[in-house]
C-alpha cells in the first residue's frame, strides 16, 4: 500500500506539474496577434444601458477578417452575438426608440452592402434598401421615421453600355467617377434622393429637431480634392441648399448641430485664419451664417479629433490627442477654456457622446490589452464595458512598455514608446527595432501594439518615436517640416535610438530601421544618411518628392513642405529634391526591403522601384515585395502575414546571422508556410 501511495502521489504531482507548464504563458506569435479579435464602432442605446458593438475576428479561408453585431450591458452582462451572415455586418445603429437596429450587410443576391434592419422583440433581419450601389454612413431620423445614407451614383446607361463593349477610355480624374449623394429609406424601403448635382456630400449631420441637415460638400469624391470641401445646410427634404463657409482650402470634418438648431460645430486641421496644415481645432459657425470662431484655447498644445456639442449646448466635449495618448476635454466655448475629464496611459477611439444618457462610450486601448469597449460619465470616470481579453496575459508574455523622452539634435524635447523584449534583464543590452509612425501628421500613443508584442516575444526590444511633425505636441512642432520635410525628423529619430542606448536597453550594435508610409520615408531617409542600422524595410515610402508629387492621390498637404508645387516658373524644385532620399542613394549600405502594395494610389509602386533598383545596381543587398490587389495598406491576411514574416527573416539574417522558422497559418500544414521562395518572387 506504502508503494502504491508514493506511486499514486508521483503521478499526482506529474499531473499537476504537467497542467502548470501548459498554463504558463508564452510570447506571442504572429498568427497569435493576427487572431485576436477587434472591436469597433460601439454604440450607446437610447437609454444608455445597453452597448451595440463590431467585433471581427481572421477567416483565414476567406484571407480577411469578417465581423459580426454584438450586444451588451453596459455593466458588462449579457454579452450576446446578434448577426450571423457570411459576409459580415457593419456600423450598427439603434433606432431612437431602442426597439431596432439597422447596420450594413451583404447578403445573397445582394452584389455589395445593402441597409438591413433588425427588431429586437425578434425574427430575422430585413432588407431596407435594393441601392444600386453600396450605401454607407447611416444614422437615422431624429423621430425614428427613415434612416439616411450615403450612396455613389449608379453609372449611366451609356457607361454601362461602354464598360461591356470596353469601350472605355476614361478622362483621369473627370469622368472615372460617379459622385456620392444623400439619400433617405423609410420602414417599409421606400427610397429617396435629397442631393443632386455635380458634387459629393463627404459627410452629413441632422440637426436635432430633424428640420435640416449640415453637410460637407465637395467637388469630388476622389481625395485630391478634399480641401476643397465646404459646409451647406440643406432642408430635411433636400431643399434651399446654401453654403455656410467660404472657399478655405481646408477640410472640415466631426459636423454637430447644438441643440437649439441655432450653431454648427466642425473640426479642421487649421489656424484662427482657417490656414491648413496645423493640428486639428474646434470652430463654431451661426447656422444662420457668418465667420467661423475657433473656440479651442488658443495656447492648445493638443491636435482634436472628434468632438460634439454637450446635452445642454453649453459645452463641447472632444477627444484630444496628447502624442502618446488620448484624453477626453470638456470645452467652454464662451471663455475658450478646456480641461482634461479623463487621464491614462491609453488611447481613445471611435469615442462617442450619447447626449440622451449623457455619457461617452469608446474603444480603449492600454499597454496590457487591446481595445475593449468602455462608457464614461461626464465626469470622466471610465468603465470597462467588454472583456474579450480578460484572459490574454494569462494566455500570453505581454511586453512592458514605457514612456521614453529626450532631446532632438536642437534641444526640442521629443518623446516615444519604448516597448522592452518579453523578458528583459537589467543590465542586458538587446537588438532594437526603430519603428516610425505614418501620417507624418500622427503620433504612436499607448496600446497594445500587435507587431510591437510578437517583435518583443522574439527578444527585440521595440522604439516608437514620435518625430517633429507628429501630432499632439503643438503646431511649431507639427510644422517644423515646412519648407523642408528632413530637417529634424530624422535626427529625432537618431536621438531617440541613442536614448534607449543611453538607457542600457538597446545594442548599438544590433539596431533595425522600419516602417510604412510616412514611416517608409523614413526609413528611406535614414539608410541614406547614416549606415548604423544592419537591416531596414521600408513600406510604401517616397523616394522622389517630385515624382512622388504628381504620382501620389493627394498633394494638397505636402506643398507646405516644400514651399510651394514642384510645377510653377519659380518651383521650389531644389527644396523637393534636396530632401529625396533618392539624391543620397549612393550612400545606403544597409540591407533593405521594400514592399508595396500594387494599386496604391498614395504612395504608388513606381518609389518603391526606384529605391530597389538603386541599390541594386548598386550591390547593396534588397528585394521589392508587390501585393496584387492591396492599396496603401495590406488588408488580405495571407499579404499580411508574408509581410511580417518576410521582414523578420530580413532582421534575423541581418542582425543574428541566424534563419527564421516560417509560421503557418491555422489549417495549413508546415509546407504550406508562406515563404518567398515557395512563391512567385513579388518583386516587378
């Protein structure tokens, strides 16, 4: 019996030495990051105790993400799934009794989205809307009759009738269009236009008494000519259409009318003067016309996002961005005065202000999960809503992260994230991997950071650098590119990497330079002014700021960098090319990818190809990596994946010297591994 217990307790303590080594976490993976859920566009109901949510997980059969409509308290009870279709739904929307919900779908036979509506007292969704083309930005009627949308026009009979002969030669940016209109559905699918005419409605609001609308009207959809967008005000049947403000050639967005009818609140990047290229603000308008009035304080170091009027049109409350975070402001128009209701290290989106309940709902992001949805009363007191990730470090190794500040090569404090490797030791130098942010109007804030995670899993220690021209630190700062884009930028960059240096974090000797887009230039930039870093990959990055000019969708907010176009008698054509990267070429001796997607229109193919066929020929190591199908950002999963695998591959080689194991995706077998061999070599 003595021996039968001792056996009987070995394999006891087996067992459960056994179900602790499966419960520790581990570090993530990329195939980890990439399957977390997303959620997004939460929606407060009517009453404000119920939260309408997107959340979307990765059909890796389907090679994209597909999300569904969810339903839950707002004291985190009853979490329920409320569509089901194959496609996916979006942007769900209570209606003002609370009884229904409406939100986009594409269903068989539909051909793209349609407007579905859903009773909740039961029984399937029903179609509303037949749109020849996909209807999008739905809200509904104050009283609850109709819902409105947004919709392109349908092509004309002759066009149709040109597509299928190919006789289609098209005029560039006159006529391979259709513009975009307002339109209402009421209860039982009766459809009708309200805007007609040779222009687009970018965006719309309804003035509370559902009397009239305020909207953005622009000449085109196409985004070149955004800046070019005016507010109007038009009758709830479409009717007396006038214009509100002047011809600024600034874009103005986050429309609201207060809640007596009598002002309209927009948001633009701009000065008191309504110049552009400064960081966003808040303006108030009289509905009845006249000069705009900036209403946010004028020593306001923040950039606004979103904002709306308050329940009793006293105040607004905004989202402002602080650089490496997000904070919700209560703002006095009156005295032009703003205080900060909330205080973290996160970042807020898709924030929300439901005046019936007043309180805010929004997705919030922290260093130790990804976004989860939260309420919050006007005070500012936050509440966790969801708990999708409650689970998450227990599951998987999260990377510390922390706030970095230090000075720029002019004594401007700059600041960035510093995300230290899955454990990290004191006194252990790692390889860094600078990371900079797109935009460059933009800034990397406090959040979970999927890529950030897994590089830091993998023993990288992880900088974010919020360079001169992020936003959220002032205009001087996001206007230091002005007349020249690499001036500070990219020794801010510089400085910052010797700060985590300094810092006894990062190996000087194992540094990595990354990023997309604005991050792409970058990157371009750094592997022509300096050798330090032993692998870069740059993503969707300008190489030729004159070429780069013409070729790009949208040019309207590059000309401050350089002082003017690159096309008049006295162009500033030495300023534009003096900071290409391209000029300094024949410096780089970093070993660098390219990747591109093949039909982006913002940063297009033919910078990437430039840069990868100078180093080239000039034997310094690289390959161009072209996604068919992907614009400015690589939305296909399977792109995805290769994109992230490819780069560390390239960092592996380049830093250790050592071969990288290829992840699969979930029910592929180990040969089916995305490798750039086992596929056709993307680069053109």
């Amino acid at each position: 019996m003595r021996g039968y217990g001792r056996v009987g307790l070995f394999l006891t303590l087996g067992i459960l030495l056994a179900a602790a080594a499966v419960a520790q976490p581990r570090p993530l993976t990329f195939v980890d990051a990439m399957s977390l859920p997303g959620l997004q566009d939460p929606q407060l109901s009517p009453d404000g105790s119920q939260v309408l949510f997107v959340m979307d997980k990765p059909d890796w059969k389907a090679n994209r993400r597909i999300g569904h409509v969810y339903r839950i308290g707002v004291d985190g009870t009853g979490q329920a799934q409320l569509t089901f279709g194959e496609r996916g739904e979006s942007s769900p929307r209570w209606s003002p009794d609370g009884g229904a919900v409406a939100f986009l779908a594409r269903r068989e036979p539909d051909t793209q989205n349609q407007v579905y509506l859903l009773h909740l007292s039961g029984g399937e969704a029903r179609k509303l809307t037949d749109h020849p083309t996909a209807p999008e930005s739905i809200a509904w009627s104050p009283d609850g009759s109709c819902l409105y949308f947004l919709a392109s026009d349908a092509p004309s009979p002759e066009a149709r009738k040109k597509a299928r002969l190919q006789d289609d030669v098209y005029a560039f940016e006159e006529t391979n269009f259709t513009q975009r209109h307002l339109w209402s559905v009421d209860r039982k699918g009766k459809t009708t236009r309200l805007t007609d005419g040779d222009y687009s409605i970018v965006q719309y609001a309804v003035s509370p008494d559902g009397s009239r609308f305020v909207v953005s009207r622009a000449p085109s959809p196409l985004l070149e000519f955004s800046h070019l967008a005016e507010i109007w005000t038009l009758d709830a049947d479409g009717a007396n259409l006038r214009q509100l403000t002047s011809q600024n050639r600034v874009s103005e967005g986050s429309l609201d009318v207060s809640p007596d009818n009598t002002q309209v609140l927009f948001r633009a990047g701009a000065s008191e003067d309504m110049e552009g290229y400064h960081n966003g603000k808040v303006f108030v308008l009289p509905m009845a016309g006249g000069r705009p009035r900036l209403v946010t304080p004028p020593e306001a170091a923040f950039d606004v996002s979103s904002a709306e009027w308050s329940r009793d049109g006293r105040a607004i409350y905004f989202v402002a961005n602080l650089g490496v975070h997000d904070e919700i402001f209560r703002l006095d128009p009156a005295s032009r005065t703003a205080r900060a209701l909330t205080e973290g290290e996160h970042s807020l989106a898709q924030w929300r202000y439901a005046e019936r309940s007043d309180r805010f709902v929004f997705v919030r992001q922290s260093p130790d999960y990804p976004g989860e949805v939260h309420v919050a009363d006007v005070s500012g007191a936050l509440t966790r809503v969801t708990r999708v990730f409650a689970d998450l470090s227990s599951r998987f190794q999260i990377a510390r992260q922390e706030r970095l500040t230090w000075k720029g090569a002019d004594g401007q404090t700059v600041e960035g994230l510093l995300y230290y490797p899955v454990g990290y030791r004191a006194g252990q130098r790692y390889p860094l991997i600078v990371a900079t942010h797109g935009g460059p109007a933009s800034s990397d804030q406090f959040a979970f950071g999927h890529d950030a995670q897994v590089y830091a899993g993998k023993g990288y220690a992880v900088l974010k650098p919020n360079y001169r021209g992020s936003t959220g630190y002032g205009d001087a700062f996001l206007r230091e590119m002005s007349k020249g884009y690499f001036k500070q930028a990219h020794l801010d960059v510089l400085a910052g990497t010797d700060a985590a240096i300094a810092k006894g974090v990062a190996d000087a000797d194992k540094l990595v330079k990354m990023g997309w887009s604005a991050g792409g230039h970058m990157t371009n930039k750094i592997i022509t002014f300096t050798d330090r870093f032993k692998a870069a990959s740059s993503g969707a990055g300008a190489a030729n700021w004159i070429s780069m000019y013409a070729q790009s969708d949208n040019r309207e907010f590059r000309t401050p960098w350089f002082g003017g176009t690159p096309w008049g008698a006295d162009a500033p054509i030495d300023v534009y090319w003096n900071h290409s990267p391209l000029k300094d070429v024949a410096r780089v001796k970093t070993p660098t990818l390219f990747l591109v997607g093949e039909e982006d229109p913002r940063v297009p193919m033919p910078q990437s190809v430039e840069m990868f066929r100078a180093l080239r020929s000039n034997g310094v190591p690289t390959h161009l990596y072209v996604a068919p199908r992907e614009g400015h950002g690589w939305t296909e999963l399977s792109h995805r994946l290769f994109k992230l695998q490819i780069e560390m591959e390239w960092f592996e080689k380049w830093v250790h010297g050592r071969t990288y194991q290829w992840e699969t995706r979930p029910g592929d077998t180990p040969e089916d591994a995305q490798k750039p061999t086992a596929q056709v070599q993307l680069n053109h």
